[in-house]
C-alpha cells in the first residue's frame, strides 16, 4: 500500500530523510544504498549526503555519478578498491580505505564500509558508508614526517649530516658480527684535525662550521662501498673500513694516505683559503679490539700517539 503525501508516516519518512541529511553533512559521512549489477558495476539508488560534490568537485556534464566516481578513484589505490566487490558477492561486509582524486585537483582520503543486503526478489543490495578521513591522513603523515625527522637527529650529526657516534656503533657492531663469521677483519681510523683551533679562532664559528662541512664531505670521498664516515664531535671524525685480515695494511695504509692527502689540499671556505691537516689513529679488530667502544678507544689513542710523535719530530 503506497503512502500520500499528507499521510502522517509519509511526513515521518520525509523529517527523518531530512535529519539523517543534516546529521551526514555536519560530520562529513555520506550513506547510500546501491544494487550489484555484476562483480564491478553497480547503480546507487539512494544517497545521503553530498559525496559527489565533496569527495569528486562535482561531476562533469555527461557523466553519471557512478562513472564520475569510478573516474576518480586513485590509479594506486584500485586494485584495493575494486577487491571488495567479489567479497560483497560472497556476503561478506567490506572496509577500504582509499584515495579520490577530485574533478577539482583536490586528492581526498575516503573510508567506506560496505554490507551486503540480499533483496527478497533476488538482487544483491549494498548499504555503505563513506567517512572523509583526509584529514586524519594529514595527521598521519605529519607525525610520521615528524618522527623521520627525530629519528634522523637521534643518529645523525646535526652539522654535517653524517653518521653520529650512536649510528657509528650501530654499523661498527655489523660489521664486526660479519667479520667474525667471514674471518675478515675491520678497521678503525679516529681523525683529529690539526690547525682547526686557530681557524675557529681567527674566521669565527660560521668559517669554522663551514671547513667541518666540507672536511665531512672529503673524507666521504675517501671511502668505498661498505665503508662509513661520522663525525664525533667538534674536528673528530671516525671512519670503519671492512679488510681482508688483521694484518692487511696494504688497504689501511691506502686509506690513510688518501684521507692526510685529501685535508693536506686546501679548503676554500666563505672566500678564505684554509690549510688543516690531520692526525690519523688507527685500530683493527680482532687484533687491537674486540667491542665497538674499545676500537674506538684504542683508534682514538693511537690517533693520540701520532699527533705526539709529529709534535716530537
């Protein structure tokens, strides 16, 4: 039995039509009800809400609001999308979360759930819900931008870029448990600038931060695939080398020859020329050390012991 107009259930439906309309506009949720056509097409028979024109910028003359919606789905996100479809069929309640990239330009982030609704007559009905979460994603990658950030501080030098100490020990410890298993050795250079002080002193800290920066960029040149650089602090760098055996001094002579001859060249810094040297220690596990703390005690002593034997020459 149909229902007039000035029937009082008739106006009950209507208030109610018109409640649920404002309730889905205030908190950004738009509900609909649509049938399954097959796998991937459906018509919507009912929504509630204004998805279309704020989730796709309105849809462009010609096109219905199904094919507007389709349009507009993320190429990264569609094979998610369109996965839910074949579980709607098998009864099974969905949930997707995914992008729309607007008729506007605008990209937004949709949640939709999704619940299977067979009709008495045999079509296969869906009521959905679709929740603007945009802004929760926003959220989400700001914080995630912002932890990115932490944790670069946390093991890196906040001047130069490089490793820090923490880091340092970090890829120190690998390649110590890789050389343990190969038989391989690793080696250890503390590097002590010499002459900085006076630098520092004379140009200020602007001239003295810059010569750190491109010393750390230097010494980055030094190094080969599986090497590592870090600054330790003030004109302290360590660098770790993975060599052949304890005794190959071929590769650490090389290394340290390369590295006195790269900060032997002058530094051209905020249009002053700089001259630096610098002492170079050296320690080699398993030989000198066997923990990451103890070679760079022992590279930093030996590193001590150079800069005193120059001194004495």
């Amino acid at each position: 039995m149909s229902t007039a107009p000035n029937d009082p259930q008739h106006g009950d439906d209507a208030a109610m039509a018109a409640l649920l309309r404002r309730v889905a506009s205030s908190a950004a949720v738009h509900m609909y009800e649509m049938e399954m056509v097959d796998e991937l097409e459906y018509v919507c028979h009912v929504w509630i809400g204004q998805a279309v024109e704020t989730l796709l910028g309105g849809v462009p003359d010609g096109m219905t609001s199904e094919e507007a919606w389709e349009a507009c789905i993320h190429p990264d996100d569609r094979a998610a999308y369109d996965a839910a479809f074949p579980a709607l069929f098998e009864g099974k309640s969905t949930e997707t979360e995914y992008r729309l990239v607007g008729f506007d330009g605008a990209t937004r982030w949709v949640w939709e759930r999704c619940v299977p609704r067979p009709a008495p007559d045999g079509r296969l009905l869906v009521d959905g819900i679709v929740n603007d979460i945009t802004d929760r994603h926003l959220v989400e990658e700001q914080l995630a931008a912002a932890h990115e950030r932490l944790s670069h501080m946390a093991f890196h030098d906040h001047l130069t870029g490089l490793p820090n100490r923490a880091q340092f020990e970090q890829h120190l410890q690998v390649a110590l448990g890789r050389a343990g298993r190969d038989g391989t050795a690793v080696a250890v250079f503390f590097v002590d600038l010499d002459g900085f002080k006076p630098i520092n002193d004379v140009h200020g800290h602007g001239v003295g931060d810059a010569l750190l920066r491109a010393v750390a960029d230097r010494l980055g040149a030094a190094t080969r695939d599986g090497d590592v650089v870090a600054r330790l602090g003030g004109d302290e760098f360590l660098m770790l080398a993975p060599i052949g055996s304890p005794d190959d001094t071929v590769t650490t002579d090389a290394v340290c020859a390369r590295v006195s001859e790269l900060l032997a060249d002058a530094f051209v810094v905020d249009g002053h020329r700089l001259v630096v040297g610098g002492s170079i220690g050296l320690a080699v596990y398993p030989r000198d050390a066997e923990t990451p703390d103890e070679l760079i005690r022992q590279a930093d002593l030996a590193m001590y012991r150079t800069k005193h034997n120059r001194r004495a020459a």
